[in-house]
C-alpha cells in the first residue's frame, strides 16, 4: 500500500497540471475569422466624420454615439463607435487606447476591454493585433461604457495608437501633448449637487481717479469696488475655517489697467524665497492668485495665471491649453516667458519667516496693464464683456479660492472659474428684442452679487468695513515695496 501512495499522488498531480495548461494561440486568420463581421471592405455612412491621422498609417475615419444625445447619467451605458482605416502596415506591439476624461481632462476610465476588435489580455483567442490590420480595410470598432462618477458636466472621450507608453503621432488633425486626439464630448449630469458660478460686475474707475499701488488700499476707490469672497473651501465650495489662511479680494479697472487687490488671513507669513528670484514656485510658500481667461468660454486656451507673494515676487505665466505646456517636476510651467508687466506692492501684518509669533495677514494690490494679454479678443474690454477668473489665497499647494473646483481637476480648471462682467456707472447694456441684454440673460446690477455658490459671497460692491479695512494696515504695518514684476 505504501508503495502504490507516491505513484497516485504522482498521477494526481500530472492530470492537475494538465488541466491548467493554457490553450495554445489560435492564428491570425482564425482571429480575423472570429471578427470578420468588424472588417469591411469599404466605409459606410458615419454619421460623424474626422480627419486625422496617425503616424501616416491608420486614419480614424469618424465615430458614433449611441444614444446619439445626452445628457447622459451616472451608469448609463453608452455605445462609441470608431472606425479606422490603416493606409500601409503597422508595426508589431502598437495597440489602440480609448479613454474616458472629465471636462478638465482628468482620466476617469480606460475603455479598451469591452471591445471585439480589441485583444484582451485574459483571452488569447480575442481581437485582432494592429499588426494583422489590412491596409485599406475598413475596420468597425464598437465599444461600451458605464457613464463613470463625475463632477463635471461633461465627459471627452480620447483616443491614441500606444506601444509601451509611446504614442504614434497625430500627423493630421487636433491633438494634445500626449499625441491623442479628442473624438467627442459628451454631456452628462454631474454627480454632485450644482454649485453655480459666482458671477460679478467690475464698474470702471472715473476717469479722474487714480490709484496709487502701495498696498494700503486708502483710495475711496477700493471702499466701493466689487468684493470677490469671503473665500471657500477649493473643493468642497463651504467655509473652512481649518484653513491656515483665509482671503477676499477687490477689483477695478480703467482703460490701460485691471486693478486687483487681495486681502490675507495668515498666522504664519512665509516667503523664504530669493529676493532676486524670476518666476519663483510661489506656490509652495504663501500667495496669491489670480487665474484669467479672457475669452470668457472657460475652454482653458490661452489663460494666464499670476502670483504675487508676501515678499512681492511674482511669478506669471501664459498657458496654451489645460496646463499646457509643462516639464515636470521643475518646469517650466506654461510659457514663463510671458511677463504681465504688473506694478504690486504687499503690506504685511506680521513677520515674515518668524514662526514664534503670531500674523495677522498681508494685502497685495497689483496693476495689470491690458496690453499683457495679448491673447486676449479685446483689449481693453469693452462695456458688457465678460472673461473668466479665479482667485486664490494658498500655502502649501493649497488654499482657499473664489470660485470652488469642487475635484473637477486643479487650480487651473477654467469651467470652474467664475464670471466678471465689466461694466460702468450710470451704463446700461443694449436690450436686444426679448428683453434681455445683448441677447443674453439680464446681467445682475453693478457691483451685486449673482449665483454665487451656497456658503459665499459671489461679489458684492459694498463699503469695506473700517475694522476690516483698517486690520491690514495697522499702526507700524510694513510695506514690502511696489516694483514692477522682472
């Protein structure tokens, strides 16, 4: 008996093995059999036609939706369809890539496994290589997706050619940094509660008035002009009271500059940066922002981001697309080259780098000439127009903002930055048949403040209270200088 025990256990484990042995590959015309439904020898009528190209290679010839209109909601499936046409022989190893972004261009799903054509990793027998594709032949790509959890109100569906993290590049048609292309945008309801932008007026100053940027803010000017806050909570658009600093902000304007001045809650004044230094990662100590996109869409194409520290450094910055172009980790971060050509000047109350006593804050204020941007349609704007910011009050990487982003991307979301109308005293816009101004909705008066999200002031252009007015610039406050930006 014992004897015969090693040669069963024996046999056991060979038939185990044997029934754990993988299926040999099947070949390339059994898998172009299995798909051969996909693959037509001429294109049918898409109904959404495109014009690019990868690599010279393979042509994305357009797409489908299913249901062909939204807005779409959390879980729906939807069904996009991609049809390609290689013009000459892949190379081995490339392999399509679809994604799923939110309007900010965050990746929320990749969608390549539910797809016919596609080989899948978990069965050898599935899809069809890049490398067996036809030339000339039309290949139809279906694929389905669960409308993934979103704050954003809309979805991009993108697509690339991938071979170990290198993408075939786009030779014709739109593209990113990452040589995809954007095959549609769908939209979807957002997941979270609404939180409506915060939308202002900026009247003009008079054109007798004239402000002297030294950050003390004396000028009546500044006691009437709009506020953009209290500041909330980045992500969530409440209060935070556990913020180590807290802002508001005043705004004005005249034909050759945007006036800007930010007010600070800090118990800590940090700068520790060099006095000389350009375009230093204001950022990563305490500051200020102001984000600008003066097409007022929210597209994030051609918007400037400016900093102002405590220690009066600016960095200032123009970006081309959703925080592009940029190097990481260092940078540069955008077009550095661009200078806003601003004039500031911060009075702190408190000390600087001295963390065994307690601040109060710091004011910057700034003068932006127009002419800086010089991407922008109009400049200056013209009565009624309206461009898209956002202001921020950081340290550390975070803060506080105007406009919550409420996790739909970075500071630098623009669909989340908040609407500023210019305007003047006394000027009202042109009513166009309907009744409303310039065949838009009835803008709310100078200075109020309209649909500004639940826990904060949009914008009011109240009097500032003398306590606040007066809590920045004590007796002994320091100015830190005003001098224009390097």
């Amino acid at each position: 008996m014992t004897a015969r025990l090693p040669i069963a256990l024996l046999a056991l484990t060979l038939a185990f093995g044997c029934s754990k042995k993988k299926a040999p590959p099947i070949s390339a015309e059994e898998r172009r059999q299995r798909v051969a439904q996909y693959i037509l020898d001429a294109a049918p009528e898409i109904p959404n036609k495109l014009d690019t190209v990868f690599g010279e290679k393979l042509k994305l010839l357009g797409y489908s939706v299913e249901p062909t209109s939204g807005p779409y909601k959390k879980g729906q499936t939807v069904k996009v369809t991609f049809y390609w046409q290689p013009t000459s022989k892949l190379p081995g190893g490339y392999k399509l890539v679809t994604q799923v972004l939110d309007g900010s261009g965050e990746r929320l799903v990749t969608i390549d496994r539910n797809a016919p054509l596609r080989p899948n990793s978990k069965d050898r027998s599935s899809g069809l290589d890049l490398g067996q594709w036809e030339p000339n032949k039309v290949y139809v790509d279906p694929q389905t997706f669960h409308v993934p959890k979103t704050k954003s109100d809309t979805l991009q569906i993108v697509a690339g050619v991938s071979k170990k993290d290198n993408n075939l590049p786009v030779t014709t048609g739109a593209k990113d940094s990452s040589e995809r292309v954007v095959v549609t945008s769908l939209k979807v309801k957002a997941d979270s509660k609404s939180h409506k932008l915060p939308s202002v007026s900026v009247d003009k100053l008079e054109a007798k008035v004239k402000l002297t940027i030294d950050g003390k803010l004396e000028e009546p000017a500044w006691e009437t002009a709009t506020t953009f806050g209290p500041f909330v909570d980045v992500t969530t658009g409440k209060p935070n009271d556990k913020s180590p600093v807290g802002g508001s902000a005043r705004m004005l304007w005249d034909d050759t500059n945007l006036y800007v001045a930010f007010q600070v809650t800090d118990a800590d004044i940090t700068g520790g940066l060099p006095k000389t230094a350009k375009d230093p990662h204001l950022w990563t100590k305490d500051t200020v922002e102001l984000m600008i996109d003066p097409d007022g869409d929210g597209d994030n194409e051609d918007y400037y981001e400016i900093q102002i520290g405590p220690q009066n450094l600016v960095f200032d910055s123009q970006y081309d697309k959703y925080n592009e172009p940029k190097t990481e980790p260092d940078g540069p971060f955008g077009h550095e080259d661009w200078s806003s050509k601003l004039k500031s000047a911060v009075v702190l109350d408190g000390t600087i780098d001295k963390a065994d006593d307690a601040d109060k804050g710091y004011t910057v204020e700034a003068q932006i000439p127009w002419k800086s941007f010089s991407k922008a349609k109009t400049v200056p704007p013209a009565l009624g127009d309206t461009w898209r910011m956002n202001l921020y009050a950081m340290q550390d990487n975070g803060g506080v903002a105007w406009s919550p982003i409420l996790g739909q991307g970075n500071f630098h979301k623009a669909s989340r930055f908040g609407k500023v109308r210019f305007t003047a005293k006394g000027w009202t816009p042109e009513v166009a048949d309907g009744g409303a101004p310039d065949g838009a909705a009835a803008p709310a008066p100078s200075g109020s403040a309209a649909a500004a999200p639940p826990g904060a002031s949009g914008g009011v252009a109240t009097p500032m209270p003398k306590t606040v007015a007066s809590s920045l610039k004590p007796s002994g406050a320091r100015p830190v200088g005003s001098a224009p930006a390097p």
